[in-house]
C-alpha cells in the first residue's frame, strides 16, 4: 500500500475545492464487481445515470459522459462543435477560463478574451480575476459583431481559481439582446450540484462538468449536456475528433451503452450520488452550499482577510478565496496547516501562486467538519503569525446558530 499521508489516525480534512470527500455511500456502491460493459445488466445502469443526469443539469436534452477529466469534456465541447479557424468570445474570469482559453488556441481556433476591466487595491495584477462575468461586455463586443464571426461565447459558471460565480442567465440574454448565433458554452465543473444551474432555460449550448466536485465522486469522469442547436452544429463543424465525438456516444447510449469501455465503477458511484442528490432535493442541497458559503465567508471577515471574490452578488456556494497580507507565503501557511493538522486547502493557482489560498466547503460537508475545517485555517494563521482581528470559528458558529440549515438559508 502507499503511504498515503502521514496522520496515522482520523481522517484526512480534504477542504480543497475538488476533488472533493466521497461519502461512504459512494465509496461502498463503487465496491461493487466489474461487470461486463456490453452484458444486459450494464444497459439498466447506463439508461439509469444517463436519465438522472439531466435532472441534476436540468435539461431534456442529452448528457454525454466521458471517462475523462474535465479537461477532456472541455476539448469535447470544442472539437465537436467548431472548425478550424473559427473565432471564440472567452471571457477570464480566473486561472480555469485561461487555461481553456490556452486549449482553444491549441486547437487552431481564433480566441478573443473579454475580461473585466479596472483598477484593485487588493490584487492589483488580477483586477479580473475577483469578478465574475460582466455580461455588458459580452453585449457590446457581440453587438459589433455584424457579421457575426464569433462563433461560440465560452464562461465558467463557478471559477475554482477565485471563488466566484458567473450570471449565465444574463449571459444568455446578451447573446438574445443582440440576436447573435453565437453557441453559449458553460463549464460548470465546480458549479454543478453545488449553485443552481439550468442548462435548458439559460439557453446554453453545451455546459462541461466533472465528477470530482459538487457530484461527490472521484476524479475521472467529465460531462458535455448538448442542446439541439450545439447537435447541428456538430453536423457540419470541421476540427477532428474522435474519442470526444458526440454522434456515436449518443447513438449507443439510447440502449444505456457506450461504443469503448466506460468506467463501470465510477457509474455505480454516479447512480448511488444521483439517489443521494435527488432524494435531498437540488433546492435543498443548493441552500446547503450557500449556507456553508456564509458561514466560511463570515470566519475569514471576522479574521479581517480579504475573500478574492469582491462582488458580494456573485460569491461562490462552493470555494472562498483568502487572500494573504502582503508578505505572507500562502503555501507555506497551506504547508504548515498540512503538516500540523492533516487538512488540505487550495493552493493559488497561475498568477496568484502564494498570494492565496482557498477553502473547499462543497459536496460532504456539514456544519461540524467547516468548523474544524476553519479551526485549523486558524490556529495556522496564528502559527504564522499572521495578525487576525478576530476569532473566524466564532463568528462561523455565530452564523450556524443564527441560520439553521434547510431551504430557508
Ligand atoms: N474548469 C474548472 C472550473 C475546474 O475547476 C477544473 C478543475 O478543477 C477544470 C476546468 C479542469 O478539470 P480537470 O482538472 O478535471 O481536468
């Protein structure tokens, strides 16, 4: 066996935002014997998740699903919809939209970035990436585009990079306002079954999401739902694709199989979180998310920190970013919390390495594990001497006590 952390006893706190813990439940259901992928029992399994699915993106439309990453299902949404050349609106909202953005321009597609403009005291090099999407922006760039050459607007939902969401209705209505053809691409990797997302009445093309986070399994299996436009689309897009091709996989998925080997053991884990999260009730589960979100937020203000995100409206449910004083090596603080107490946070990704770090609070959490959670962020900062104004675990328990769970959070 491999040593796979260091704390003989209890359990690792796993509080970065993806992957994120995976209950027992789902563990016990992914225990299960393999079994034959084209045999009768399969089919039942694969009609089953493929199902329950559109219910967690809320769509009727087909869900495709890759044994893949998320990065996979990103290449997927592109290379199955565009030709080479075409020209995309991508707007950076954090370290997750560039990297997409950087796959694009691999891909031998024209990309046009967007981002928020002006000025920030906290991080003044990424001004951008403490904000979501200013669909204003999108309006205006697609309103000068008569001839209509961009041919997808691509957003993140949910930026794990900052812990910050993105309108997409408002995107939507940016495309409609200004009668543009364009494809509306979401990835809602970290957004999915943690914020409320609406693949069919927000209008999107194709939302790309991942089985790591909200979704509570381990990493390795990535999503593309494809909306009746994004299907024609793909009759007549050029870019090569294979592995990735929707036609195929949507053919054989009428009957619940796949044209290669799917992973059988991450499906039994799917169907166990498609029971788990149906049975809750999306609405309940999103208010659980927000609720975690509050609290987490309302320790890291009362340790007088800046969040990353610096629009009140679009906090994310899933992540906070906390930014460090100036000074203050964030992975190093991340290096001693690990050390000392056996919990994991989100290292500052891209630009922000060192400057930040970020609390997980999605998934399999309850109130107790934040509270932990937030002691050994804490006693950490403490260690480190970093100067807090004041006690993040009271003012986290203060916000429990005063707003139990359930819809009303
Ligand atoms: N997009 C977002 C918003 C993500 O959070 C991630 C991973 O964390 C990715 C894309 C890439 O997914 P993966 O690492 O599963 O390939």
């Amino acid at each position: 066996m491999l040593t796979l952390d260091s704390h003989a006893v209890g359990r690792h706190f796993l509080q970065i935002p993806g992957p994120s813990p995976v209950p027992d439940r789902i563990l016990r259901a992914m225990s299960l014997p393999t079994i034959d992928h084209r045999g009768p029992e399969f089919g039942v399994l694969g009609m089953k998740v493929l199902e329950g699915l559109k219910g967690i993106f809320k769509t009727t439309s087909p869900v495709v699903i890759y044994p893949a990453s998320g990065t996979g299902a990103w290449e997927a949404a592109l290379c199955n919809t565009m030709s080479p050349g075409d020209r995309l609106l991508m707007y950076e909202t954090g370290h997750f939209a560039a990297l997409w953005t950087q796959m694009a321009a691999r891909l031998g597609l024209g990309v046009e970035i967007a981002a928020s403009q002006g000025q920030d005291d906290v991080l003044p090099h990424a001004p951008n990436w403490r904000r979501g999407v200013d669909a204003d922006l999108i309006a205006a760039r697609l309103g000068a585009d008569t001839q209509h050459a961009i041919k997808a607007v691509c957003v993140v939902h949910n930026e794990t990079s900052t812990g910050t969401t993105s309108d997409i209705a408002a995107v939507r209505a940016a495309l409609d306002a200004c009668r543009h053809p364009a494809l509306l691409m979401v990835d809602s990797i970290s957004g999915l079954a943690c914020a409320d997302y609406r693949h069919d009445e927000w209008g999107v093309d194709v939302t790309i999401s991942g089985s790591q986070k909200g979704l509570m399994l381990p990493p390795g299996m990535s999503f593309n739902a494809v909306s009746a436009r994004a299907l024609e689309a793909a009759r007549s897009a050029r870019l090569p694709r294979s592995f990735w091709a929707w036609d195929e996989i949507i053919e054989l998925n009428k009957n619940g199989y796949w044209p290669y080997t799917p992973n059988t053991n991450l499906l039994y884990g799917l169907s166990e979180c498609l029971d788990m999260l149906h049975s809750e009730g999306l609405e309940h589960v999103f208010a659980r998310h927000r609720r975690w979100a509050a609290a987490v937020r309302a320790a890291v203000n009362a340790w007088g920190l800046p969040i990353q995100c610096a629009d009140p409206k679009v906090y994310s449910p899933a992540v906070t970013g906390v930014v460090t004083p100036p000074g203050i090596d964030a992975d190093a603080l991340r290096k001693l919390i690990y050390e000392r107490f056996d919990m994991s946070l989100g290292t500052g990704l891209g630009k922000l390495k060192g400057r930040m770090f970020r609390i997980g609070h999605l998934g399999n959490s309850n109130d107790l594990t934040l509270l932990a959670a937030l002691a050994g962020c804490e006693m950490g900062l403490k260690l480190m001497q970093v100067p807090v104004r004041g006690s993040g675990i009271q003012a986290a328990m203060d916000h429990f006590a005063a707003h139990p769970g359930g819809l009303a959070a």
